[in-house]
C-alpha cells in the first residue's frame, strides 16, 4: 500500500499500548469486524486516519494470487486515484500496496494513509470503492473517545515471507489480516473495531516475535457485503453527502486536477 519509511516513528510516539518484543521489518493488517456503535466521535476533527481498499473482484484467490495483483494494471489504477485525492484530505496521502490475507484466502490491496478528519476518509474511500466495485472499505480514524483500537505488529525477522507470517497469524487465532510490504519491512495492522482483541494480538506478537503499539478511534467498514449493488448505493450516498457540504473543496480540487486524470465525480 505504500513506503512508510519515516512514518514508524511518528506512530510509536503515538500509540499508547506497546508489548516490548523485538522490532520486525514487517507489517500486517488484521481486520476484526464487528458492527458500528451508536455514538461517534465527531467526524471533522483532524489526526492519523487510515483507508483500506481492494481493486479485486475475483473470488477464490490465494496468498499467491494476491501477491502476482500486486503487479497489476488495477492495483496500479488505484494507487494513481487515491495520491490524487491530497487536495480533498488537504494533507499528502501516502499509499502502499498491501495483501489483504485470510486462513483460506487473499487479495490485494491498497493502504492510505493521510492526516484528516474522519468524513473526508469516508469520502475517499467510498469513492475508490465505488470505482472499484467493491463491496466494502474500511477505515480507521484516530481519536482518544474512539471505540475501537489499531495494533501495528512489527516482526523481529528480517525478510520473513508472507507465507510464514500468514501461517504463524493463523496459528496465534489472528484469522484476518492485511500483508503491507515496505522496503525494509512488513508491518501488521489489526484494526479492532470492538476493542476486545488484546490478548489474542499480545500472544501473536510473541509468536513472530513482534514489538506491538496501538492506537484508539474510530473505525468501521463501508458498504454491503452481500451485493456490490447494494454497496454502490452506500458509497454514492457517502458520495453525495459529502460533496453537498464540501462543495467549494471538491470544485476546486477538480480544477486543480484537470491537465491530469480528475476526480471522478459521482454518478
């Protein structure tokens, strides 16, 4: 999803839960799904927010697949959308390609991350799904009334493969999770949206061997999991709302962005 180099830091300064377990060159991405609570922290106010969209439409794939995805013209073509949507976040978005992995399976992915407020990750990932026919996005917004929490696993092993670290998540009841490649290193982020999965993260980091930080917000996933009908009337409803209230900001970042691919506007 992106090269995160220089942002490590900034985020174990943050995060507030640590396990001291030696440092990886890795980074996953564990998704907990549960549903939204009623009460939520205000969407405008700015901090580290994270988006999670696939490009992929094709079911059955494995670790394999998902890896050779990487590499393609749809991943690419996401990667290129999300960076174009800085003037929207009025903050750089920093993308990487990633893994989403599962026991039984994976696709591949791309990771955001960008300072900005909760409504305008909403916006950009309902977007991006909707251009990618997607029936679901996920993103997670940092506040300290939030309900759910993010963990950030980073193995002790240098150039540890996917295959082993999969396994390993598998074994330590992590059952999903997303694959973030970087240059030196593969994280692990654990978005956990009913802040009840501690322990089993605390067990996990000592099986590979991880040093953990945490974060708390908000988060929650956007779409229909049934029908990628049914989720395209969420995001263009996301879409909608958002463009109505953000009006002068959308018309001006789509003249900023003419000469280069605009931003797709809703249909």
């Amino acid at each position: 999803m992106r090269d995160y180099r220089g942002h490590d830091n900034q985020i174990r300064e943050q995060m507030k839960f640590k396990v001291h377990l030696p440092l990886l060159s890795g980074l996953f991405l564990l998704v907990w799904s549960m549903p939204a609570t009623a009460q939520q922290p205000r969407l405008n106010n700015k901090s580290l927010t994270y988006g999670f969209v696939s490009p992929n439409t094709r079911e059955g794939l494995k670790l394999d697949d998902a890896l050779r995805g990487l590499e393609s013209s749809e991943e690419v073509d996401l990667v290129q959308q999300a960076r174009k949507f800085g003037c929207v976040a009025q903050s750089k978005i920093e993308t990487l390609k990633a893994v989403g992995s599962w026991s039984d399976g994976a696709e591949h992915s791309v990771f955001l991350r960008s300072t900005t407020d909760a409504a305008t990750m909403r916006y950009i990932i309902s977007v991006l799904g909707r251009n990618a026919q997607q029936k679901a996005t996920l993103y997670f917004h940092s506040n300290s009334s939030g309900s759910a929490d993010i963990y950030i696993l980073r193995p002790q092993a240098r150039r540890r493969s996917m295959h082993n670290l999969s396994g390993l998540l598998d074994q330590a009841g992590i059952e999903f999770r997303t694959l973030v490649p970087t240059r030196r290193s593969v994280l692990v982020y654990v978005v956990d949206l009913q802040r009840e999965m501690r322990a089993k993260i605390v067990a996990a980091a000592r099986k590979i061997k991880a040093r953990v930080t945490s974060r708390r917000g908000t988060a929650e996933f956007i779409g229909d999991d049934s029908s990628r009908e049914k989720a395209r009337t969420i995001f263009d409803k996301e879409i909608r709302n958002y463009e109505a209230q953000h009006s002068a900001l959308i018309t001006k970042c789509r003249t900023s962005n003419s000469g280069r691919q605009p931003l797709r506007e809703s249909r």
